[in-house]
C-alpha cells in the first residue's frame, strides 16, 4: 500500500465516522449503516474492517456513534504497515543533497 493510498483510505474511513456520527443515531437507518459500513471497511482494510461489526450489536444507535472505529481501524492498520514512526522519514531529494 502505497503512502497516498493509504492516507485517501483513512480519508474515507474518517468520512464513514462523520456520517455516523451525524445520521447513525436515526433508528433502523443506523443499523443498516453499520453493516454497511463493516463491508466497506472490510474492502478497505481487510479482516481488521470486520471489528466494525460491533457496530450493529449496539441496537440504540447512540453509543457506537461516539467512538470513531474506523477510523481506529484506519491508524492501526497503519501503524502496523510502518505508516508512522521511523519508517515514515521523508526522503531525502538527490538534487538538494550537498554531496
């Protein structure tokens, strides 16, 4: 997973944690969207997505909004995958380099 791709996915997994936040709380409409959303951030980011589902359990649709797990997904999988941390110097520009 290329840098670029990995941050546009924690973009829309950020964008999925808004929408329940702001919509999730509508009754029925918020269960669907949790299961909607576990098949996306399934897609997204593999078996990790599927720690999603917990979602759906949470039948009042109020508590689940308040904790952003895809996005939690998101900074996992890329804290896994050396996103952050040594692994993420910038590299260094031959042109500018004083060698």
């Amino acid at each position: 997973m290329t840098r670029r791709g990995y941050f546009l996915r924690l973009a829309l997994s950020i964008v999925i944690d808004l929408f329940d936040l702001t919509l999730g709380h509508i009754p029925v409409f918020g269960t669907v969207n949790d299961g909607v959303s576990t098949v996306v951030l399934f897609a997204l980011w593999g078996p990790a997505g599927l720690v999603n589902i917990w979602e759906v359990f949470d039948f009042t649709d109020f508590v689940d909004g308040f904790i952003p797990t895809a996005t939690l997904i998101a900074l996992y999988v890329g804290w896994r995958e050396g996103m952050f941390g040594r692994g993420s110097r910038p590299v260094r520009d031959s042109a500018t380099s004083s060698e």
